[in-house]
C-alpha cells in the first residue's frame, strides 16, 4: 500500500516542527523524522494501529515520542491515508473525511 497524507495531517507535522524547533531544533528534526518513518511503516504494515471509535479510522502511537497517527485504510484504493498527527495531550480530532482532508 502507498501512503498519502491528508493536507491536514501535512499541516500539523509542520506546526509540530516549527513549534518544537524554536526551543531544539535538533530535537524537531528527530521527532518529525520518526514520525515519517513510522508512516512509512504502514506502507507493510497497515493494520498495526488499535481501530478507534471512529469509522475506518486507526491510532498508533510514536514510542518515545508523546504523539499519535490517526489515519485510515483503504483496501480499494490500496493506501493508507494520514489523517492527523496529534500531541497525545491534545483532544480528540474533529471528524474529516480521509479523501478531503
């Protein structure tokens, strides 16, 4: 499976980085850095996230790392779409369509 990411999803990677890198800019780099590579994962590995109570969406944690992927799987289309990366400390994520996002 490919894995593409919503423009949503996009948007708070970048806000991650830009808000960790003003204290460590190092530190930014590595998390962003794992969390693309645990993207990359689902490419293999698509179920490996716990199904939400959300339709056809699934969380995965960064170890290490205090955030999670929401994101959902399509077998037709044959990809996994990353809907949000979240800071666990945040609420739950509004609702978006994986095609739209």
């Amino acid at each position: 499976m490919k894995v593409r990411w919503s423009k949503t999803a996009v948007i708070e990677l970048e806000e991650i980085f830009l808000y960790i890198s003003e204290r460590n800019e190092a530190a930014a780099r590595a998390i962003v850095a794992r969390i693309e590579r645990v993207c990359t994962q689902l490419e293999q590995f698509p179920f490996t996230g716990v199904a939400t109570s959300e339709d056809e969406t699934r969380m995965l944690p960064i170890v290490r790392y205090p955030f999670s992927i929401f994101y959902a799987v399509d077998e037709g289309l044959d990809e996994v779409v990353i809907l949000h990366v979240r800071h666990t400390a945040r609420k739950k994520p509004a609702t978006d369509d994986p095609v739209a996002g």
